[in-house]
C-alpha cells in the first residue's frame, strides 16, 4: 500500500487490502475504516499518534505532522533532493516497487 494511493482514494485502498486478505466487509465497515484512518483521525487518535509513547519528543515535531503528499518539496533543498535520490538508487537498487510521490 502507498500513502498517495491511500490519499487519492481511501475507499478503493481499503476495498484492494480486503480482497487481498480474503475478507469481505459491509458498506457500513468499509465506512468507518475509510473515516478511521483518515490522517486527521489517526492523528487525534491517541492510539496511532504515538502520544502514550515517551519515544517522541513532539517539541522538536509530532508524530503525525501534515500528511500532505509532496510537502517535501516544501523542505528538501534541490541539494538534498539529489543526494537524496543518489542514495536512494544505491539502497533501494534491487526493489521492483515503484513509489510515487504526488497525487
Ligand atoms: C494524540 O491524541 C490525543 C488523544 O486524542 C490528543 O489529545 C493529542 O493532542 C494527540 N497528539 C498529537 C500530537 O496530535
Ligand atoms: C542487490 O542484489 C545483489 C544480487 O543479489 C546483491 O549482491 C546486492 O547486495 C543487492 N543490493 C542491495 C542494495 O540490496
């Protein structure tokens, strides 16, 4: 699964994980999955925010921040992004998955 496509359509997202565990839900389950984890729910949720653990320091930044798709185009530098992009051929070399990263 892929946040982007999560983004675009959660309702499909959720349709497409139930096919493939074999699990067939009502209308009124596949609702209230789809609004459950919507970023804004998930991120008041105390159990997905990660506010009952002391790992995160939410001065320095929350858990969840803005889940906006692309918002790191807002934050790395064109440097970065290149030495971002040079790793990453490097580490993810072998892997099929083809991500993608706006909407
Ligand atoms: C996490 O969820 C709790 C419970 O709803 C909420 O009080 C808290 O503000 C949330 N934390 C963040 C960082 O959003
Ligand atoms: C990619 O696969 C090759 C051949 O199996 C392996 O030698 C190499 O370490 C892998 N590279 C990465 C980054 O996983």
């Amino acid at each position: 699964m892929f946040y982007e496509d999560l983004v675009e359509d959660t309702g499909r997202e959720v349709e497409r994980l139930c096919s493939f565990l074999g699990l067939s839900i009502s209308a009124e389950q596949r609702e209230k999955i789809t609004k459950g984890v919507q970023f804004d729910a998930m991120k008041q949720n105390k159990m997905t925010n990660y506010s009952t653990l002391p790992v995160m320091d939410f001065k320095i930044s929350p858990f969840m921040r803005k889940g906006k798709v692309g918002d790191w185009k807002n934050l790395f530098t064109v440097a970065q992004n290149e030495q971002f992009d040079e790793v990453y051929k490097v580490k993810m070399k072998n892997t099929t998955l083809k991500f993608r990263t706006e909407i």
